[in-house]
C-alpha cells in the first residue's frame, strides 16, 4: 500500500530565493498541514534529531485529489486548495521529501471495487515529478502563476490497490459499534463508553486514535453524523468513510513505531480539520479530555473503563473470515437500531 512514491528532482537546477521558501514553509505550518507524533506533533515540523534519514510524507485522499485535478485540469479553481498542494510539492521538492499516495489510491480502490481507477490515477501521480520542474511549483505556491500545462502521460501501466486491509475492517467495525451507540439516546454515556471499551476489548486490537475519536463523536464534538441522512444505507456509508480516516493514522502508526533505528521515516499530510484535531487529541498522550468533555464525575466513570482496555490481554484471533462475520453481525444491530428509531419517531 504504499509502494506509489514520487522522488523529488534535484534542486541545484533552480534557484530558490530564501523568502519564497520561508512564504511557503510558514504556510504550511500555519494550516498545520504536516504532522508526526516527534518531529511535528503540533503541525510545526522540525527534523534537527533526525539527520541522515529519508522522509517520506503519507497523503490523504483529499490531498491527492487536489494534486490530481491540478494537473489534469491544468488549474485549481479553488485557491485555497491551490496554495496548499502547490506549497507542498514546492517544499517537499526544496527538502528532498518523497510524497507517498498509497493509502490514497487503496482507499479510492475500494470505493470503486477495482484497480482500473486507481492504477490511472497511479500512472499520473508517478508522471507529475518527470513533466513539471520545481520552479512549476514555486510559481504556483508564490502566485507569480495561476495556471500550468496539463499532463501527458507516456505510457500506462497496472497496478494492484484493490487489496484486503485489516486496518480498515477493523476501524469500520469500530465505527459500526460507535454509530450504534451515537443513535441509542436511552444509553447513558459512561455506559457507552463501557459498552464500547468492553467489545474492542474482546474482539479486535486497541487503537488509540479510535478511543479519542469516541470522545469526539460520543462527546459532541465531531460533525460526523450532523445534517446527514440517518438511514441504515447513509450510516453505513459515513461509517466507511470515517473507518477509511482512521486507517490512515493507524497504518501510518505501525511506521512511526518502530522508527528509532529506522533509514525512512513516515510524516502524514491531510487537509482535513477533523482528523488534524484528532491526531493532536491523541498525542497530548492525557485522559482530561474525559473529564473536560463529560464532568468530573462521569468523566472519571468513563477513564475507569478506558483503563480495562489498556492492560496484558490474550489478543483475540484476528483473521479475514472473523472481520468479516464481526462486520455482517455488527451491521445487522446498526439496523435494528435504526429501524427501532425510525419507528419511535412516526
């Protein structure tokens, strides 16, 4: 899954003038675009305990849909949008910073059930590094352009995305428990929480990026389901949506893990607000959230029960077939639920 990286050229090629690099590097820090639980744990990246070592920066799909209409539509209409992929091409390019689109492409291969989609938006992704220069991208990121040449592609070739991913059965399973309790308004909250620590106990790995997003969903402060369909089809598809966000930190995690002695580190990019928020959440590494979210009180019901999930366990037996049938009987309680409120509301 993430075998789809693009090298940055040489910049000896071009000469870069210290105020466009500052302009754009402040930029990025400014909308916190960058992140890594060392090097930039609060969106301001700094590689001074790292050198010697290649960096290689992990895209989110909204990301690489951006980079991609850029250079198939020759613009960006949206110049927000604009600024921020142009910046950070420009920048991974001047610091010799590999971009991976991977966990994008996957992702985009299961929304369409196939390879053909995502291998053609491969084929572009690995062309844009050999058509455009880094004066392209400075330009765009500095404003002296608004436009460049669309791409050609040479050749196409087919690549394989369309693959099993436990990450994300797992973290739809985790998003089906957590819809299913968000829609049982009978369910005091330290219950949910239980409900929830108990069944991740029992049947799938911990994941410390999925405990604070409870808080987020469970607590208010995620627009996850706000102004949304609440049909069974609708959840279920926000559901995976969500699932897909998380994959994303939890996969790049068993990256970072083992880093220490490692020659390639893994940083994450996103636009996403939500998931930025989550992931500094996350690495506060503190459990006042509960209380600060919930009440002293009920908050310190709710850490009680985080801290059974937290302890040696025999890890439950974790294959496709056992997702798979979680999955099945997990949707069929979303549904009842569903239905049942449906019918209380008539």
């Amino acid at each position: 899954m993430l075998d789809s990286i693009e090298e940055p050229e040489n910049m000896n090629l071009i000469e870069i003038k210290e105020s466009e690099l500052k302009s754009i590097s402040l930029f990025l820090i400014d909308k916190k675009i960058i992140l890594h639980p060392i090097i930039s744990p609060n969106g301001t990246p700094d590689f001074s305990k790292y050198e010697g070592r290649k960096f290689i920066v992990i895209l989110d799909r909204n990301i690489l849909v951006r980079i991609l209409r850029l250079v198939n539509n020759g613009e960006l209409k949206d110049a927000h949008s604009l600024k921020i992929v142009s910046c950070l091409l420009a920048w991974s390019e001047f610091n010799n910073i590999a971009l991976n689109s991977g966990l994008a492409l996957t992702e985009y291969s299961h929304h369409q059930s196939g390879n053909i989609e995502s291998s053609s938006e491969n084929n572009i992704f690995l062309r844009i590094y050999e058509q455009y220069s880094p004066r392209d991208w400075f330009d765009l990121a500095t404003g002296k352009t608004k436009t460049i040449e669309k791409i050609k592609l040479e050749e196409q070739r087919n690549f394989e995305f369309f693959v099993e991913v436990y990450h994300f059965k797992m973290h739809y399973l985790e998003m089906l428990k957590l819809s299913q309790l968000y829609f049982s308004d009978e369910l005091k909250i330290e219950k949910k929480f239980k409900i929830f620590h108990n069944w991740a106990f029992k049947n799938i790995l911990i994941c410390k990026y999925t405990t604070y997003f409870a808080v987020m969903l469970l607590g208010g402060k995620s627009k996850t389901f706000r102004k949304k369909g609440k049909d069974f089809e609708s959840i279920k598809h926000i559901c995976k949506n969500v699932a897909w966000d998380l994959t994303y930190l939890s996969f790049w995690s068993t990256q970072y893990y083992y880093e220490d002695e490692a020659k390639e580190i893994y940083l994450f990019a996103t636009m996403d607000k939500e998931l930025r928020e989550l992931f500094f959440l996350t690495h506060k590494e503190s459990l006042e959230i509960y209380r600060e979210v919930f009440g002293v009180q009920k908050g310190q019901a709710i850490i009680d029960s985080v801290s059974e999930i937290y302890i040696k366990r025999e890890k439950p037996e974790i294959t496709q077939g056992v997702l798979d049938d979680l999955i099945d009987e997990e949707q069929l309680e979303l549904n009842r639920i569903i239905n049942r409120n449906t019918l209380s509301n008539m």
